[in-house]
C-alpha cells in the first residue's frame, strides 16, 4: 500500500438505548485486531455521549490504534457520519458494532479499491452465522439482496460494514430520517445516480448479531414501512391494499430471485422448506410497518432503531 492510503476503520455503537454490556463492542474490536492486513490502521468507536463515563476501560487496550469519541448523537446514521469526521483515512470503512468481521475482510476490500480505481465502495457478504437453520435461512432471506454470487459490481453497497473512498463519505452524509433503512436506501439510490461503482468480494465476510424473533420483526416492519415510504405514502385510502400487495409481492420476488441465485451458498439441502416458510410469513411481519407508513408515521411506532 502507498504511504498515502492509510486505512481506519469507524465503528457505529448504537442500538442499546439505556444499558450497554459491551460485548458486541468487544467482540467487534477483536475482530479488526485480529484482521490479517499487513499495514496500520486507526480504529474509532463511535458512542453517544449518554455512555461517556460508562465506556470499560478495556476497549482502547484491545486492539492497537483504538480512538473512542463520544458525541451528542443516537442514531447509528449520526454517529457514522461524525465518526468519519474524526477519521484520517483514505480508505475508510464503516462498521456497525454488532458486527464481526471476518480475519481477511480488510485486506479484501483494500486490495480492490486499491486495484480498480473506477470503484468507489466494496463490501462483502453478511451472514447471521451458519450453525441453525433459522440464521443460515435468514441470513440468505435478509442480506443476500446484494450478493452477486461471485467478485464484481453489485448495485447495493453494505449498511452494516463497507470500505469506502474518503471522498464518498464527504460527498454522501445520512440523509436525515426518522427511519435509518430510508436513509441507507436514499444514500445508495444518490450515489448510483451520481454514477459511483460498487463491488461486491464474496469471501469478505461479516457476521452481524441476531437479536431472535424481537429482532426479526423490528427488522421487518422497517422494511415494511420503507418499501412504502419511497414508493407512494400518500395514496388514496382505498388505494393502500392495492399498492401493499403491489409491494409485497415484489419484494417476495426479490427474495425468491435471491434464493434462486445464491441459495445454495448459504443453505443446506435440508434448510429449503425453512427457507421457502419463511419467504411467505416474512411478508406477513412487514404488514404493520406499512400501515404506519400509510398512517403518516416517520418511522413504525414500535421500532428500536434510531
């Protein structure tokens, strides 16, 4: 690597509104020390400032290079952009800390912007872990939108951990919104328009936590409330059936086409018929969030994201 091209990696803690056990935190700086990328790097954690005399002393001590800055912000989206403000970077990736990142996923994203300057953002694959049928299910069902199935361009760049060019990130702040999945879709439908290039590197892996079924329909109902925020909130009353189905169905054809193209890199034989259930009930979990959209809510009534 030039000697110009450092490296930081900014991480996003959020989600825990009152309490934190910093197990996440610990287990997502452990990764970033364990990576196998030969060159320094920084590493900033990224905390609200609610938590500045609670943070354990044993995160800086972690991994070499550690900068903990507290801000006035709770949303994972705020905390992400003043992070990135702090970092020195040329390449810097940013991560959530409910994340692991797999040893090489530095040095795979590095050595692709590195190698082809066209592109301006790579990530990898997301996975919830592959040791139950639900999380190896899910992690196809969720985050396999993105997965191409092979090294090469992709459309979506990665919310919960990508390397980005420092001038992308000046370029593309969090649009503000009460609903973080509308901003992280705004964000790329932007950056596409402007023509920036994005890469997807397969054996780049990160393992984001599953927080089980409270998890999963928070998750949804956000999906469910963004599907129709950016499509069309303010239809005629007895418009909205029509346009939920419309949306619904769409996305179950986006899912089965990813189930279709790279099933079988995340599933085993026996894990099908999960899979498929899950494809059907997982509309059903969205319903709610559509409704609040509907309603004029800026984001699902019940929602732990910030």
């Amino acid at each position: 690597m030039s000697t110009d091209s450092t490296v930081s990696v900014v991480i996003a803690s959020d989600f825990e509104s009152t309490e934190k056990s910093w197990q996440d935190e610990r287990a997502c700086l452990t990764s970033f020390k364990n990576q196998d990328f030969p060159e320094k790097f920084e590493i900033i954690l990224a905390v609200n400032e609610a938590f500045k005399d609670k943070i354990p002393p044993d995160l800086c001590q972690i991994a070499p290079e550690v900068k903990i800055y507290c801000f006035p912000v709770q949303r994972s989206s705020e905390l992400k952009d003043l992070g990135v403000q702090k970092a020195i970077g040329q390449f810097i990736a940013v991560v959530e800390a409910d994340c692991i990142a797999s040893p090489n996923w530095l040095r795979c994203l590095v050595q692709v912007l590195e190698n082809h300057p066209d592109v301006a953002i790579a990530s990898g694959r997301t996975i919830y872990g592959f040791e139950s049928m639900l999380k190896r299910s899910l992690s196809l069902l969720d985050r396999a939108f993105m997965d191409t199935g092979k090294l090469g361009w992709v459309g979506h760049v990665c919310n919960n951990g990508a390397l980005y060019r420092r001038e992308i990130l000046n370029q593309f702040p969090y649009p503000k919104q009460d609903n973080p999945f509308i901003s992280a879709r705004v964000r790329n439908q932007k950056m596409v328009q402007q023509g920036y290039k994005f890469f997807f590197v397969p054996e780049a892996i990160m393992q984001h936590a599953f927080g089980g079924w409270d998890f999963l329909c928070d998750e949804r109902r956000n999906i469910g409330h963004g599907d129709v925020i950016l499509y069309n909130p303010n239809c005629i009353p007895w418009k909205r059936p029509i346009v939920a189905i419309k949306l619904l169905l769409k996305r179950l054809k986006n899912e089965f086409g990813d189930c279709t193209r790279v099933g079988k890199n995340y599933l085993l034989w026996y894990d099908w018929p999960v899979a498929i259930g899950l494809l059907v009930a997982l509309r059903f979990l969205e319903i709610p969030g559509m409704m609040d959209a509907f309603n004029g809510s800026s984001k699902p009534r019940k929602t732990s994201y910030t």
